[in-house]
C-alpha cells in the first residue's frame, strides 16, 4: 500500500511540495472572503525564508490582505488572478507590487495552465471534504463550498498537488470532486475558512426602482430577441439587479410553459429555483454563491459540478459558454463602441477583473449589460473605457433604465426590439442622457507605470492598468 | 437676507447623496471631500459658491462630504442647510 500522503500541518507540507525561491503557488477562490489557506500558506512559506513567489489564484479577496506584507518582505514578487477586490486592488494600483499583476479570464486561466503558458509548482487546494488519499469535495463538511470547478485546472496540472481539507473523512470519499490520482498530500488543519464568508446566507434581489426597471426591460429584451424558447440555456450574475431580471425572467417562462435546457455561471438560489420550479433542466455550476446552491449541489443530481475549463475555457474542444444563449453582465463602465470595462472603477482603482465576463460573452448568442446611467454622478457610458476588460464587438446590447442600445452590429437584434416597443436608442444618446444629468466628467490623471496587464480568454493582451496618483 | 446665526447640517451620508456641514464665519471658506473630486471638484465649488450667493450668505464655512450627489441634489442639501443656520432657536 502505498502510503503517507498524509502530512500533520501546513508547515510540513510546504516542506513536502519542494517549494523554493521562484516557485509558483496556485489557490482557488471558492472559499471567497472566508479563506484562511491561502493566508495560511504564504505565512509558512515566509516562515520558512522562501522569497520570490508568484501566486496564482482564481480570485483574490479582501482577506487576503495579509498578502502586501508578503510582498514587502519580498515573499511574493508575482501576482496572477482572475478578480481582485477593492481593498487590495487600490495598494496594487498604487504601485505596491513591482511586477504587474497578470489579470485573466475564468477561461483563460485553465486554458493558459493546461497549455503550459502558466505553470504552477505547487497548487494548494482548500477541501471542504478529503480522504488521506486526497479524493476531495466541496459538498460537505463544515466549510462546504459547494462547486470546486475553478481547482480542476490546478490539480491536473500543477506539478505538485497538496489538498487541504478541516474535514477528513476516512478511505474512501464516495462522492469525489477531484481524485486521488492528482494528488501528492493530503494536510488536516483546524479551518480551512470562515464559513460566513465562504457563501451567503441569501443572496437578495434589488429594491431598488431603478434596478427594478432595469430587471424588467432586461427580461423584456431576451423575450423579444427570440431567443426565450424550448432548450433555452442562461446565466446571470448575483448582483441586485442581475437577479432581479432573472426573477422576471422566471415569471415569464412559467407563464408562457417555456422549459429551458439549462442554467449555467456563478449559482445563487435563484437559478435553484428556476431549476425546481421547470425553467431549466440542469444547472452546470463552476462555483456556488449561496448555501441553497450548496445544498442543491449537493442533493440534485441535475444540479452539476463542472470545472473552468469545462465551464470557458477557448482552448477546450467546446466548452459550455459555446452553448449559451443569453448572459447578464455587469459593468463599471461601457464605452462606445461597446467595450467593457470590470477591471476598475471610474478612478482608475482595481476593484474587480473579468472572471467569466469576456468569456460568456464570446460565447453566448446575446451577451446583456444592465447598467444605470449613472453611480455617483459619473456616467457609466463613457467614450473611452478606463480599462478593455471584454472587447465591445462581443457585446451585444447595454439595458439601462432610460433606454436600450443595441451594437449597430446586430441589426436584426435592433429591429426586434423596436417591434417589441422596447425603448432603443443610439449608446451615445445614452451617453448624452446622463451627462445632462451628471455634467462632464474631467478626465482623470493617471501615472507611467504599469500595474497590471489584462490578458484576453486567448492569451493575446488586452489592456493595461496604470498606477493611480 | 440673515446671515448664519449657527452650526447646520443637511444631507447624508448615502452613495449620490452629500452631507453639508455649515456655520457662520467672516467669509466663505469651502472644505470638499469628494469621491468625484477628480471629475468634479471644481464644478462642486462653484455650485456652493453660487448657492450662497443667491442666498445672500457672505460669511460660511462649508465643510462638504459628497458622495457623487447631483448637482441639484448639492444645490437643495446647501440651501437647507443655509436656512437651518437662520433659524433662530
């Protein structure tokens, strides 16, 4: 029998997975703001004198501040994430890190791992659940998380796998997410999160009257775009108004017997029960958002896991994006000709970063921004983005509360809409719309020097992100 | 037109709303902390500066904490708050 994958801390795992001075660590996000083992890691990598990390994670949060220590004492010179939240984004985009950070897309971070345009040394994978071989779940166990998709990637490919798990369940785990044949160690530890910050209790629909207008005008669009019949495919967001449409949405379909093929993204209890209720017949969930997805991914076979590359990646030989019909997404800013912006907010402060943005609006057939006019006196159409987080020619309609701009590209699309009575305009006169309002905003000042550089779902360059002053 | 005869406030806190302190002083000294400084503080401190004026409010120290708030929404917070600073007690 093979044994002793199992290791009795994290210290002893560093020192097990060979890390050194210039190595990459990889982590995934599905513990969100509740992860201690990212913290945990660096923290005995530091210990332990090793310097010149390049950390590789899915997505970075504000409980990773711990992180700019790490940096200043040179443990970590090298940061690659799909998402970075406000806190830490604002010390990166003053210039904390010397090396931009590399900022890709859900897709085209598997993509870069699988190929090998990204490698990573040693990934450390956060397990709700593990045997001592390291089959692992996110299902159970006290800091379930749900979906691990976004660590599949990691544990194929990197050259080293340690899982760390809270909760060891004895040989074998009957309901693996990732196998043991992956898998080099296996660390028992106290917690490997907060659960309050691992998922929501519940995530809630806007009150808001202007979120709620742009809900049912966006739920009108997908109506009329002809798109809202049998085998109907969806994903939206978990922001206020993104669930709100998904609500109306929901309305609608059970109303006119519309039975969809399935919901996909980010799950909130939402899309659970649009699944419940016959809207879809399965959902594919990369991460789960609330403890009701935890629940049904849990319980509902027709509920499945599926992993990043699975889920957007463009080097895979088809991936579910490739499926889809419709996606809402956010936005900080639109600019003209249609280009997104997620990475920053108006100043030009990191705040955020594509996650599955660009990626689903390659692929889905109508890819939907939901925006006001303005937040906070600034426009959210502008006429150049402060960051091209997904290229506009892949977008394909702005809704707003004062009216719908289609991309001059999808004139049929147009056409469609206006037959439906539907409020379209040009996106300048959106533009022009909220400047009325807001006056013009004076362009901002920004500094010479690179802190980040965002990279396409293909691995092409996008845009890059300058230091704020 | 009365001057300020005491310490007012108007406003909140909120996101697109501003929360303006005021009191009386010899002239017109304007503080702006803003999340739009950048786009608009100039634009800020001429719209106070103009509703003083209108107000006939020669004297003021206005202390402003805006949270992206619309011009007509500054020009109703400063206004109430000028005429809070008349009220006597």
């Amino acid at each position: 029998m093979k044994n002793g994958k199992l290791l009795s801390g994290i210290a002893e795992a560093v020192r097990a997975s060979g890390l050194r001075d210039g190595m990459t660590v990889s982590f995934h996000h599905h513990l969100r703001n509740g992860d201690y083992v990212l913290n945990m890691v660096l923290e005995a990598a530091a210990q332990q004198g090793i310097r010149d990390l390049t950390v590789n994670a899915s997505s970075l949060f504000d409980t990773h501040l711990p992180l700019l220590g790490h940096i200043e004492n040179g443990v970590v010179t090298g940061i690659e994430t799909d998402y970075m939240s406000g806190a830490l984004g604002a010390h990166i985009s003053r210039g904390a890190l010397k090396k931009p950070v590399v900022f890709r897309s859900h897709g085209g971070r598997p993509h870069d791992i699988v190929r090998g345009a990204s490698p990573i040394d040693v990934a450390f994978i956060a397990a709700p659940t593990s045997d001592p071989m390291g089959n692992c779940t996110g299902k159970t166990g006290p800091s379930a998380c749900g979906s691990l998709g976004y660590a599949f990637a990691d544990a194929l490919h990197a050259k080293t796998v340690v899982v760390v798990t809270d909760n060891l369940v004895p040989y074998p785990l009957q309901d693996w997410s990732i196998d043991e044949t992956h898998v080099d160690y296996v660390v028992k530890v106290d917690q490997i999160g907060d659960p309050a910050g691992i998922v929501s209790g519940t995530t809630k629909i806007t009150r808001d009257p202007v979120g709620l207008v742009m809900a049912d005008t966006a739920a009108r669009v997908i109506a009329a775009s002809g798109l809202l019949k049998e085998g109907f495919s969806f994903q939206t967001g978990a922001g206020g108004a993104s669930l709100a449409a998904a609500r109306y949405l929901k309305d609608i379909m059970l109303r006119e017997k519309i039975r969809g093929s399935f919901g996909l993204g980010g799950i909130t209890g939402y899309m659970v029960d649009m699944l419940n209720e016959g809207c879809f017949e399965t959902l594919l969930d990369v991460q789960c958002f609330d403890l009701k997805a935890v629940q049904s991914i849990r319980e509902n076979p027709r509920h499945r896991e599926i992993s990043a590359m699975h889920y957007a990646s463009p080097g895979a030989r088809s991936a579910v994006v490739d499926s889809l019909d419709v996606v809402i997404l956010g936005a900080t800013e639109i600019d003209l000709d249609f280009n997104v912006n997620v990475h920053t907010d108006s100043q030009g402060r990191i705040m955020g970063g594509s996650g599955g943005h660009s990626d689903t609006a390659a692929g889905a057939k109508l890819a939907m921004i939901i925006a006001p006019l303005s937040r906070a006196r600034l426009p959210i159409v502008t006429e150049h983005v402060t960051c091209v987080s997904t290229p506009g020619e892949t977008i394909d309609v702005l809704v707003t509360q004062k009216g719908v701009a289609v991309n001059p590209r999808q004139k049929e699309l147009a056409q469609r809409l206006r037959d439906a009575g539907l409020p379209v305009c040009g996106i300048d006169e959106l533009k022009a719309r909220a400047e009325a309002m807001t006056g013009v905003p004076r362009p901002i000042a920004r500094g010479d020097r690179p802190v980040a550089e965002v990279l396409y779902r293909d691995g092409s360059h996008l845009d890059t992100i300058y230091n704020t002053l | 037109m009365h001057q300020l005869v005491r310490k007012s406030t108007a406003g909140t806190m909120e996101s697109s709303d501003v929360f303006v302190e005021l009191e009386p002083a010899g002239q017109i000294e304007i503080e702006i902390e803003s999340v739009v400084y950048a786009q608009f503080g100039d634009a800020i401190e001429n719209t106070v500066r103009d509703v003083l004026q209108k107000q006939g409010v020669t004297g003021a120290r206005v202390r402003l904490h805006d949270r992206g708030a619309l011009e007509c929404v500054l020009r109703a917070r400063v206004e109430t708050a000028v005429r809070r600073g008349r009220e006597e007690r």
